[in-house]
C-alpha cells in the first residue's frame, strides 16, 4: 500500500494526502506567523462552519477572538520551533459559540513558518466515555426493574388483598391501620411501575417524528404543572428533518430534563430555553456497532439554575442518584436508557446559572425502517 503510493503521480499523491486530511475527525488548519489561513481540511469547515474558501486566504482571527490562547501558542510555536498542546482551551466567539477543545500545534517541517493547528472538540471526546457508562447502569437498572416486577409487585398485591379484607372486620379504631398498609403497597406499587419502565422487552415502536411537536408537547404539560413559574423560550430550526423515534418515550426523556431543570434552584427569574439544531459531522462510535453513526439532530434544554452539584457529576445518570428530599433518582437514569435505545446520545455541560442537557439523535432516513 505505502510502496504503490509512493510510485503515484505528484497530482494524485496530493489528492490521496488530501483524502486521508479529510477523513480525520480533528479539524486541522494550517496557518502562517500572521495568523492566514492557507490550508483546511473537512472537519475544519465543520468546526467553523463555513466552506473552504471562507477560510483559505482569511485571518484566523475571523473565526476566533485574538484574546483566546490558540493565538499564544501560535506565537510560542513559531518562537520555538517546537510542537505544544493544550487540553480544555475554550475558545468562544459570535460565529463558533462556546467550544471547550483540546488543541495541537506543530511547525510544519519544511515550509517556513507555517504551523498545522489540529482542534478536538472535547465534549465530544468525553461524551463516548460517558456513554458507556449509561449503557452499563441502564443494563443494570432493567435487570432489577425486571426482578421487581416478578418478585416484589405479586406478593404486594396479596398483602394488599389480605389488608382490605382485614378492614372489614377489624373495629373503627384499628382501620386506620389496615388503611395505612394499603397505603405504602400502593406507593410500593407505583415505585415498580416507574422502575418497570427500564426492564427490557418493551420494543420501542419508532416512525418518523416532529421534534417540535414533542417538545410544544412537553411545554404544555410544564407550564401547566411544575413548571408553572418558568419562562420558556424556544429556538427552534425550523428546516429539521424528522427524527426516527418512539414518540411516548422521546415526550419521556424531554419531560425529565424540563422537570429536572425547573426543579433546580436559581436565583432570578427561572427560564428554560429549548433549542433544536442540525449538526453537521457528529459522528460516534457506538458499542457493538462497527461503522461511525451520524446523530446530527441535538435537542438541548437549557436552564439558568444554580448548576449541577459536583458531587452528582459522577453518576448523574445512574439510578437512585438524587440530591432532592423527594427525587427517586430515576429521571436521568431513564432518559440515558431510552437515549442508548434509540442509539442516540447524551451529553451535558454545566455551570452556575448555565446547565445545558444536549440529546443527539438519529434522522429519519428510507433505510432505517429495516
Ligand atoms: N438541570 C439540572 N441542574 C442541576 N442539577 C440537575 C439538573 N438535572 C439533574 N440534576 C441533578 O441530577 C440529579 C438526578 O436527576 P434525576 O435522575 O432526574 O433524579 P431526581 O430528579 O429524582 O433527583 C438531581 O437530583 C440533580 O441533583
Ligand atoms: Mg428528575
């Protein structure tokens, strides 16, 4: 393979550097010591989100405020002729938004003062990390939700039976007592029946859907109900092509963020933005699956609350974990197993007065009906 690449043409050994520079995730740009652009690769259009020639023969500084460090290091490379890297460097501006990146210059060897520039977005990077682990403590929670059922729900429906016949002969003063044990069943109960939701072998029924629909959905239900004294704000993109979903169960997840972020204290007036947007060059890998999945739609709910505590960040979507006198910890842990099950993805950034819970999912397309 290397010896036949050798022997190609100048023209199509470029061409073949060209193809393997555009095929790699990393957004690579190469600039000079004045900060011009004079080379991007695929990703790098993505990252910036403007076509090549926006970029080609254009500052860098267009793109990316001169205040941020990846201009430091550009003078530091140039000054030492050596390679630096720095991880977590956010850059942020108008055109690119907020992006928290790891980045990579080198000098490029033998074209003077120029420096390849390699950005990773790493939200991304962490993402399929955490990815893995929802699918493990999804896995877990369905085995016992499925233990539950079988083991706990049949012999409380006997004590209740037992219970509401004791009533009728037992004298007025002890019912109260016979009251009290179909009480707690019933609330037993009903925790299996929320756990049930996990246990595996409910087959998702997907079609395609309107987003926007489930969402106005979803709002309605909140701003009649717990989220009653919340601002919401939409920002839609109103062009998005259907998502291949299971509507109940997306209405399920999108209804656990907007309870999660109207329930979270802040200070101010409370709102929550609900925002869709297409992604271009969103690619994971998901376990078990060989090729690169594209989950270009992001459905994000933001809120403007105090943030999320640092020792929930760990196992935030684990089951059972909740700060709330009265949570049940089972919101997230529901939302990262219906997101896995529709091989979508979910991601969260979070700081006081800014969490934003990202949800990635799959478009519809013709040949996902197999
Ligand atoms: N938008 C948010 N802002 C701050 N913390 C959050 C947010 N969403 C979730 N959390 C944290 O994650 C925990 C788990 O959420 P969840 O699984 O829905 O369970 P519950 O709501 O019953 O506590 C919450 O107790 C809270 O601490
Ligand atoms: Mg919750």
């Amino acid at each position: 393979m290397v010896l036949r690449t050798l022997r190609r043409s100048d023209a199509a050994s470029e061409q073949f550097s060209n193809s393997i520079l555009d095929s790699l995730s990393e957004a690579i740009v190469v600039v000079d010591g004045s900060g011009l652009i004079h080379y991007a690769n695929l990703s790098a259009e993505q990252f910036f989100g403007v076509g090549r020639a926006r970029l080609v023969n254009h500052p860098l500084s267009e793109f990316v405020p001169e205040e941020t460090p990846l201009f430091s290091l550009l003078e530091q490379v140039l000054a030492t002729g050596g390679a630096v890297a720095e991880n977590g460097v956010t850059l942020a501006s108008p055109r690119i938004g907020n992006r928290f990146c790891a980045l990579r210059l080198s000098p490029i060897v033998e074209s003077d003062g120029l420096v390849a520039v390699s950005l990773v977005e790493q939200s991304i990077a962490r993402n399929i990390d955490r990815q893995m682990s929802h699918r493990s403590a999804a896995r877990a929670v369905s085995a016992l939700a499925a233990m539950l059922a079988h083991e706990v729900k049949n012999p409380l429906s006997g004590i209740r039976g037992a219970a509401q016949l004791l009533e009728q002969s037992v004298p007025d003063s002890e019912r109260e007592l016979t009251t009290l044990i179909c009480e707690e069943t019933d609330r037993i109960v009903a925790l299996v029946d929320r756990m049930e939701a996990f246990a595996d072998g409910r087959p998702i029924e997907r079609g395609p859907l309107n987003i926007h629909q489930v969402l106005n959905h979803v709002r309605r239900i909140a701003e009649n109900g717990f989220g009653k004294n919340v601002r919401f704000v939409e920002s839609y993109d109103p062009s998005l092509p259907d998502v291949y979903g299971d509507r109940d169960q997306l209405i399920q997840v999108l209804l656990n963020l907007v309870k999660n972020a109207c329930e979270v204290p802040g200070d101010g007036e409370r709102e929550i933005e609900l925002s869709t947007a297409f992604r271009h060059g969103l690619r994971l890998a998901l376990p078990g699956q060989q090729a690169r999945v594209n989950l270009p739609l992001v459905v994000s709910v933001r809120d403007n609350g105090r943030g999320i505590a640092d020792e929930m960040r760990p196992h935030l979507f684990d089951a059972f974990v909740t700060n709330k006198p009265t949570g049940t910890g089972l919101g997230l842990a529901l939302v990262a197993k219906i997101v896995n099950d529709h091989g979508g993805t979910i991601e969260y950034d979070s700081e006081p007065g800014r969490t934003v819970f990202r949800v990635m999912l799959p478009m519809q397309m013709p040949q996902a009906n197999s």
